[in-house]
C-alpha cells in the first residue's frame, strides 16, 4: 500500500478508537411530584417561565438541559457531609446552583397529608440502587437557604432496586401525617450499580386533610387520600406493574453531561477528546506531507 494511503488509514483508525460515535446518556430524575430541575427544564413547558424557573436560570447562567444528570461521584452515603448547607438541590454542582435559590413560588404538586404517595422518577438509563425520601420538618421556611437541620435524620421511606417500567422507577409510600404548607420532598438515590448519587428537590403543597389533590403550579397530583391518616410513615413498597403515576410519564431523550457534573461512567472527556483531534490533524498532515513529497520526487 502507497505510503500516503497507510498514513491516512492509520488517521482513521486513530479517529474511530478515540471520538466516540454518540454521546454518553444521563440517568433520572422526578417527574411527580415534579422536581425543580424538570420543571424548569426545556421540556418543562409551562412551569419552565415561572418567576422562579426564570430567576433559577438566569442565576445558573445556562438552561438546565442535563435535567437527568444531577449526580455526584463516591459519596457513599456520606451526604451530610459532602454536600453542603444552602446547596442541597443543586448536589453542590455549580452546573445546577440556580435550584438553590430560596423561594416560596416554586412550581409545586398538591399533596394530602398521611396520602398515599406514587413518586414517578423517570430514568433514560437503568440502574440499580436505594431511593430515600425526606420530607422537611414542620415549621420549614421556603424562603431560606435548605439546610440538612431542615431535614429529619432518617427518610419517611426507602425502596432498593425497583423495577424499572416503561421509562420510569415508582416509588409507594405514606406521606407523614402533620405537615402542612409548603415543603420540599428531598430524593437521594444512591446508586449501587455506578459510585453515582443522584439529589433532587421537589416543592410539595400540603392541604388540609380530605381536601383535593389537584396540582399547584401545573405540578399535577400524586396525592391519594388513604382510609387511616395515622398510617407509618414508613410503609414502602415498590408500585405493582399496573400502578400508573396520576400525571402520565413522558421519556426524555437523555442529554449529554454538564461539564463539571462527576460522571463515574461518562465518556471520553474533553481533554481526551481534544488530544484526539490533536493527534487525527497530526496523521492527516503527514499523509499530506506524503503525498506532496511524492508528487515532488
């Protein structure tokens, strides 16, 4: 084979073991209760031109695209101390830090206290692992910064390794019985399958017990009231396959990672990829070089 035919096959083997032919996806968050960050996501709609969709925005600097991808690299259960006061719905990612902002208005989902509770958290990829979800305390106030102290110790429930079906994990529990007002359910899914744990912030709004469950803020409604309002907060169990969430569950093509969210799985980085393309213009310029040689000699 002539010389400057080997280079530019060497140029593409190069190419193709070193640029990836699509881009890495990300992983879930909730649905419904809606969480901030799908909310105020492209594919939020209506709720993503809120006050507070806009002002989360415009302190984020960017749209939050990666709606999915709010995940943290080898926590290992040590939330509390990794992730720091005031920056609890964003994960302490900067690519996320307009969640954190401390408001009353935004979009929510009307709850029923002691209700039963189907949370939808929609997944573009599977993976096995714990979902724990606490409630803020009584007394909460939206209008400051979240802090661990606003949430109790252990979580009203816990579920590992549901199922997940038609593109999204459903997670059955008792909502507390003595909450009232506004609140935010806090998800935690630790993943057992990849070092990744996923956070997210989701505005809750309690009515009074028997009243309707229908949604705040375009949030619609995962509230059900039960027979016994004093029912154990703790009762979990993984929803049967026919249990659908009140609000249909829309699957979002997943998008590729923010440039500063730790992904244990993601693929080649930015870095890798510039060194690449560095080295794919190396080859094609000696073949090049080759060829005019060639044509001089």
């Amino acid at each position: 084979m002539p010389a400057h035919r080997t280079v530019a096959a060497a140029a593409v083997a190069v190419a193709a073991t070193l640029l990836p032919a699509t881009p890495a996806l990300a992983h879930g968050a909730p649905t419904d209760p809606v969480s901030r960050v799908v909310a105020c996501s492209p594919e939020g709609g209506e709720r993503s031109r809120t006050s507070a969709c806009r002002a989360a925005i415009a302190a984020n600097g960017a749209p939050f695209t990666a709606w999915d991808n709010l995940r943290v690299a080898d926590v290992n259960g040590r939330d509390r101390r990794l992730i720091p006061d005031g920056r609890l719905c964003s994960g302490g990612l900067p690519a996320y830090q307009g969640l954190d902002l401390a408001r009353s208005d935004w979009p929510s989902t009307r709850l029923t206290p002691g209700a039963t509770l189907t949370m939808t958290y929609s997944s573009t990829i599977p993976h096995t692992g714990t979902f724990r979800l606490f409630l803020t305390k009584r007394g909460y106030d939206p209008t400051k910064p979240l802090t661990w102290s606003d949430l109790p110790e252990k979580p009203f429930a816990e579920v590992t390794d549901p199922p997940l079906r038609n593109g999204a994990y459903r997670i059955r529990a008792t909502l507390p019985a003595d909450r009232s007002g506004h609140h935010v359910l806090y998800t935690i899914w630790q993943n057992s399958s990849t070092t990744d744990t996923y956070y997210s912030c989701s505005d809750v709004v309690f009515a009074a017990s028997g009243a309707s469950g229908a949604g705040a803020g375009k949030g619609g409604s995962s509230g059900t009231p039960t027979p016994s309002p004093s029912a154990p907060a703790a009762t979990v169990t993984s929803a049967p396959p026919d249990t659908a969430s009140s609000v249909p569950v829309t699957t979002v093509p997943g998008t590729p990672a923010a440039a500063d969210a730790p992904r244990a799985d993601r693929g080649p980085s930015v870095p890798l990829l510039a060194g690449a393309a560095a080295a794919v213009a190396l080859l094609l310029g000696g073949a090049a070089l080759a060829v005019l040689r060639r044509r001089r000699g």
